[in-house]
C-alpha cells in the first residue's frame, strides 16, 4: 500500500472517456427503487481488485506491480499452481493470497473471490486476468461505473473487447472470435440481453449483486451461468469497452474442451442446465423474467 493511501480504494475517478453502454435488451435496464443507494459521498466505495491465477509465475510481476498502481487492496486466488507461482507469490507485499490446494478452475477461483469480497465487506470487486491481456489502468474507471453520478448503481459492469476498436487491437484466434460470437447471440437470443462479448473476465461487481447469485460451475462456462442468473434476477448490466489483446493463443482450456466443438456443446450444455435450474423463460418483448421451467 502507498503512502497515505486509503485501504480499500481503486482509485476511483472520473471517466476519460464513454467506454459504456448500457445493454439495450437486458431486464437489468428497468429503473430498479429497490437497489441500495449509493455510498456516502463522504467516503468512496471499498474496492478489491482479485486475480484468478493458475501456473501463471511468468507474467505475475509485471502484471501485479501495475495492477497495485490502480488497485489498493489485491487479492490472488492461487488454483493449485504446479509451477513456479506460489513462490513469485510469496515475494510480494501487499497483497493477499489464497490458495487452493488443487486446481478447481476459473469458475472455482472467481467464485473464492466472490465470497472473500463478500465476507470482507467489499462494496465493488473487479475481477482481472494474470495473463497481461488486460490493461490495469482501466480498474478505476470499471469500478466508477458501478456507482455512476446520478444514476442507479450497476450491479455488472463487463469488459467487452468487441464494443469498440482500439488502435492496436490484437486479432483473435478465429476459432475462439467464431465460438465467443456464436455463444454471445445464444445469450443474447435466450436471455433477452444485448451482450458484444460473454466471456471477457475483465468486470466489475456490485458486491451486494453478488450475494444474490449461486455459482457452482469451477470453469470457464461460469460466465454462462453467470448471465443466466443475472438475467433471472433483472440485475442492472453495463458493458464496458477494452482493447483487446492476445498474448496466448496456445492458451489450453482443458483436455477435451481444447476441441472447439467440444467447447462448444458444452457451453450449450451447461447454458441448457442453468436456464432450467432458474426457471427462466422470456416473455414476448424479450425481456426476461423467471417462470416454471416447465410451463
């Protein structure tokens, strides 16, 4: 922590610029009296930044060191690395780690910072890779978002990658741009949503959203579930634009799931899974709403 810092802070400041954008289908943009108010403007939210890690040690570093210059208080949640990370880890200060003794998945490691957000009093949680292909700077506009002036607060506020062109954008790998666009408008279609990227791990929480939702899945289709839930609840939505960057393409999504057809079924399978276990149905104006899963 820096000098005559406040814990708790991410730095939170004005927008420089209109990276949002409200999702125009979504139940989340119904005027919602009954979410909480904003906080004091005597004292800005409290903000964690979390990082799901697993076998990451090479990037760890640089992406810690910049992440602490837009971040106060950084949680590592360390998913049973085999490499060299849990030593990187214990080198530095300031930071908290927790870790899992066995690897569980990304879904398993965001769910731990769910929970340490929510335990610890947290008000925004801003979830970032470890793997450099989010920019750290943006923290404290993603998480200003959640409490924008004069409005209702925001209880997802989602990177996109895909809302707007940044000079420098890297080009995705076509079968993961072909399966991210095809799983969007699978979204968007079921759930009543207006989603540009589903899978974009850069966000920011309202931590009070958070104790509404029940993530079970520990993989990388944990966004699927996501959406589902948080369109079952109305929960207010707001994408954010960031640049897209990919420094992996090799990056493994685990044994069979490797196959994008196979990733594919089963990001369909798990989306089929949670739609029914919410009972969730979506009425004629495509706005969506809970009803028997059955009817």
């Amino acid at each position: 922590m820096r000098d005559g810092a406040v814990p708790g802070l991410c730095l939170t400041g004005k927008s420089k610029g209109d990276n949002r954008r409200m999702t125009a289908e979504s139940p989340s943009n119904r005027p919602r009296p009954d979410v909480a108010s904003h906080p004091s403007p005597a004292s800005a939210p409290r903000c964690l930044t979390a990082l799901p890690v697993y076998n990451e040690a090479r990037h760890i570093p640089d992406v810690l060191a910049e992440v602490r210059r837009y971040s106060q208080d950084v949680l590592v949640v360390n998913d049973g690395s085999s490499d060299d990370t849990p030593r990187v880890l214990a080198g530095i200060s300031g930071i908290i780690v927790l870790t899992h003794p066995q690897n569980r998945g990304y879904g398993a490691a965001l769910q731990t910072a769910f929970d340490f957000a929510i335990q610890n009093n947290y008000e925004v949680l801003v979830t970032i890779d470890c793997d450099g292909q989010h920019q750290p700077r943006l923290i404290p506009e993603l998480a200003a978002a959640v409490f924008p002036p004069g409005a209702p607060p925001v209880d997802i506020v989602s990177g996109s990658r895909y809302l707007k062109n940044f000079d420098g954008n890297s080009r995705p790998p076509e079968e993961r741009r072909k399966i991210n666009g095809e799983i969007t408008q699978i979204v968007n279609d079921r759930l009543g949503l207006d989603l540009t990227d589903a899978f974009c791990g850069f966000k920011a929480y309202r931590v009070e959203a958070l104790k509404r939702l029940k993530i079970t899945d520990p993989g990388y289709a944990m966004p699927l579930q996501l959406w589902v839930q948080a369109a079952a609840l109305g929960l207010r939505i707001v994408e954010f634009a960031v640049p897209l960057v990919y420094l992996d393409e090799a990056r493994s999504f685990g044994g069979s799931l490797d196959d994008g057809r196979r990733r594919m079924a089963h990001y369909q399978s798990v989306l089929d899974r949670e739609i029914e276990a919410v009972g969730f149905c979506q009425s004629p104006n495509r706005k969506g709403a809970r009803c028997d899963a059955k009817g």
